[in-house]
C-alpha cells in the first residue's frame, strides 16, 4: 500500500514536469520584421524644396490630343507634332516647337542608336536644313522629347527620362551658352511640376504670363492632365516650419489647385488672361501692319520691301529683340513691386535678379540702336547706289 502511494505521489510531480516540457516544445515564433520600403532621398529633397506655384486652372483630355488644351499667343510660336510638321507618319510620340518667326524649329526624334533625343534645324528659303542634335543636354538624359524655347532664345524646356529623372518622364531646364555653341548641363525643375509619373510639355505664354504642363499622375490609360499655371519670377519655397508633412506633400503632388489660390484674386486675374488669349487665325485678322523707317523718304510696311536679303534675317532679330526688351521692363516692375513688400532674405535675392535685369536692359537698349542703324545702313546704300 505504501508502495502505491509513493507511486502517486511521483505521477503528481511528473505531470507538472511533463507539461511544462510540453509547454516549451510550442513556444510560438516572432513574427519576422517587417522593413518599410525607403523613399528615394531624391524624391524626399525636391518635396521640401516645392515652389510655391499658383496654379489657375487644370483639364483632363485624351493624351493624343493634349496639345489642344495648351493655349498660347501666336508670339510665343507654335507647338505640334511632328508628322503634323514634316508630313510624316512615322513619328506620332515626336513633338515640334517652332519659334515665333518661323525660321528655326526644335523637334525629337530618334538618333542612330534608336533613342529619342533632340535636334534643331533652320528654315533656309524655303527648305528645313539638315538636322542638329542638342549638343550639350545628354548627361543623366536617355531619352527627351517635348521641345519648348521661351522667346529669349536661350532659355529652352524640355521633358527626359535617365537617371536624372525621379519617375517617367521629368521636366528640365537648361540654357544655351552662345560662346560655347551647346547647352549647358539640364537642371531637373522639381515639385509641384515633377513627380513619379509622367510630367512634359512644360510651356510659358510670356504674352499672357500663363503656363501649361502636362502629366499623367492620377489619370487612367490614355488620358493627361494639363495644368494651367502663373509662371514666378523668381524661385521660392514653402516655409517647412509652417506646413506639416501631409500638407507639403499635397501641395507638391497638387492635389487640389484651390490650395494654391489664397484670397483667389491672383487666379482670378491669371484665369481672365488665360480665357482672352487670342486664336492664331484672330492674330493674324489683326495683326498691325509693319512700318520701319529708312530715311526721311522712304518707309518700308513689308519685310518683302527690303533690298538687301540680309536685312530680312537682322529685321526679324530686331523684332525679337524689341520684344524681349518689353519682357524685361514687365517683369522688372513685378520684380520691383515684390521687392517694397518682400522679407530680408527674399530682399537679397530679388536685388540680384533686378540688378542682372536691370543690365539685361540696357544692353537690349543698345542692341536695338545698332540693328536699326545698321539695317537703314544697309538700305541706303543701295538705295543711293
């Protein structure tokens, strides 16, 4: 009996042993963690440096037909594809600028390795010369396409993918280094402009101060949506200190162009602008005769009045020179308006852009002087002769 007893007592304290072995064999693993996936810094670099844009207003259309929401005065030239152009039908993801006079085009096209780049060519009579490519802009770039130069000439937009691109097709700045004959190394634009879709066609209607771009964020197969927006003269930022994260990253991904708007008096103008931009065959209904003096006698109302070919080219450039020095002195007074109420950092900057303006100015000055003196130079001596 005390046997069986002592049998029991032993069972009893092994069952405890026994389930606490058990209870260890199914201890339950740790659930692997789980990283999250890191933004790009790039991606995180241009969100805080988002300008701050005014955007007026934005339509949805169908991607083959995005050119026809893009409004803008004969005077900043001509947008369009590049069968349209050179009566093709090879090319229909190629696209056209061609400049105000008529006689220099820029277009993409695909090189000899099969990539899409771009080239320039001048209208010589009445034929297009041979081809150049855009030397100077390939860095970073492995495909561009969606020419645009601002009148200036030299400042000139376009919309690339490589490495320099955050997503898709980015938008890019770059200027043309006369002395040197090429480009100088594009800049990404950044955000609001550029994200990790497809943004290109970046365009600015000097004339009406209205600008346009095209992207596909947020759109379905097949469609695009183009921004209209107000083009700043200079480049400022939101303050990081006054918006939190979600609010930045609204404002550089444009969820909503009525944040943009502030008391909406600025937009409203810039809509006004938009909606009185006139047509292209209405330009031409009223577009004002020439009228160029050469001499007390003699007063030329056709390009075709001049006797020196030459001429012709130098009339073309005056015009474009005139032109851009009544760019100037208009965004010289916006520039000086912003000047009496910006802060002290603003203050800084903007005194340098007035300055180089200011330069910019007179220099123009001193251009038209010589190209009308020389072109009445020109004339009279032929006619004298």
């Amino acid at each position: 009996m005390r046997i069986r007893n002592i049998a029991i007592v032993a069972l009893a304290l092994l069952v405890p042993l026994t389930l606490q072995a058990q209870k260890k064999k199914v201890k339950v693993a740790p659930k692997p963690k789980v990283e999250e996936p890191q933004e790009d810094p790039r991606i995180t670099e241009m969100r805080e440096a988002t300008q701050q844009i005014v955007f007026v207003d934005s339509i949805v259309v169908d991607k083959a037909d995005f050119l026809s929401a893009i409004r803008i005065n004969p005077e900043t030239g001509k947008l369009t594809t590049y069968d349209k152009f050179f009566k093709s039908e090879d090319h229909p993801d190629c696209y056209v600028f061609l400049n105000e006079m008529g006689n220099k085009c820029y277009f993409s096209n695909n090189d000899d390795n099969d990539r899409m780049q771009l080239f320039t060519s001048d209208k010589l009579g009445a034929e297009w010369s041979s081809p150049l490519p855009l030397n100077g802009i390939g860095e970073g770039i492995t495909e561009a396409n969606y020419p645009f130069m601002m009148t200036d000439g030299t400042t000139f937009y376009f919309a690339a993918n490589g490495s320099e691109s955050i997503g898709g097709y980015d938008i890019f700045m770059t200027r043309y280094d006369s002395e040197g004959g090429r480009f100088f190394k594009p800049e990404n634009i950044g955000m609001p402009f550029n994200s990790e879709a497809n943004d290109y066609m970046y365009v600015i209607d000097e004339l009406s101060q209205i600008g346009y771009f095209a992207t596909d964020r947020r759109q379905p197969e097949g469609k695009v949506c183009v921004y209209s927006f107000i083009p700043p003269t200079s480049r400022r930022t939101y303050n990081l200190d006054s918006y939190t994260d979600q609010q930045l990253r609204d404002l550089a991904s444009i969820s909503s162009i009525a944040n943009t708007w502030g008391n909406g008096k600025e937009r409203d103008e810039a809509l006004a602008r938009k909606n009185s931009i006139k047509t292209e065959s209405a330009k031409k209904e009223s577009k004002p005769q020439m009228s160029f003096v050469i001499n007390d006698n003699t007063t030329y109302t056709s390009e075709k009045q001049f006797r020196d070919p030459d001429n012709i080219i130098l009339y073309y450039e005056l015009k474009s020179t005139e032109k851009r020095l009544n760019e100037i002195k208009v965004n010289l007074e916006k520039s000086r308006a912003y000047y009496a109420k910006a802060n002290a950092d603003d203050k800084k900057a903007l005194s340098t852009e007035i300055l180089e303006a200011e330069q910019q100015e007179l220099q123009l000055s001193r251009n038209i002087m010589q190209l009308t003196k020389l072109i009445r130079n020109n004339e009279n001596k032929i006619i004298n002769h």
